[in-house]
C-alpha cells in the first residue's frame, strides 16, 4: 500500500462524510436563519425556540436522505472492499 493510495482513501472518506452530512447541517443553517430573523424582527429572545426546530429539521432531513446515504456508504465500502486485492501487495 502506498502512500499515494492511502492519501487518496483518506480523500475519498472525507469527500463521502462532507456529502453525507450537507443535507442535515444545510437544513439545520436555514431553520436557524430563519429563526433569527424572525427572532430579530419580533424581538422575542427565547433560547428553546432556536433549538427545538432546529432539531426538528435536521431529524426531518435525516428520515428523508436516510436511503440515499446509505446507498453512498453501500457503494463506498463495496468499492473500497473490492479495490483490497490490488492495494495490499
């Protein structure tokens, strides 16, 4: 195994971790934004009313993409468990 090889594993497993985890935080980033704006515009300074549908959302966004990711990871490990013959030498 080289290091090449294993620089381009670690590439790949950051790259898939970075896709997997965009639709969980991106949902997170829009409710929050649109809690603090509403926030702002009301002037209402309740700590529990960014959090709760923060979690919501992002608890949504995980049901929703759950099959997709788990396809990626699927397709990650095969690719990565079938691509072990030619590593290791």
């Amino acid at each position: 195994m080289t290091e090449g090889t294993v620089i381009e594993l670690a590439r790949q497993a950051v790259e898939l971790t970075l896709l997997i985890s965009a639709p969980m935080l991106l949902a997170g980033l829009v409710v929050g934004l649109l809690i603090s704006i509403f926030q702002a515009v009301t002037q209402i300074q309740e700590m529990t009313l960014t959090f709760v549908p923060k979690i919501i959302a992002v608890m949504v966004a995980l049901l929703v993409t759950f099959p997709w990711m788990m396809r990626k990871l699927l397709e990650f490990t095969q690719n990565l468990i079938l691509g072990l013959p030619g590593v290791i030498k």
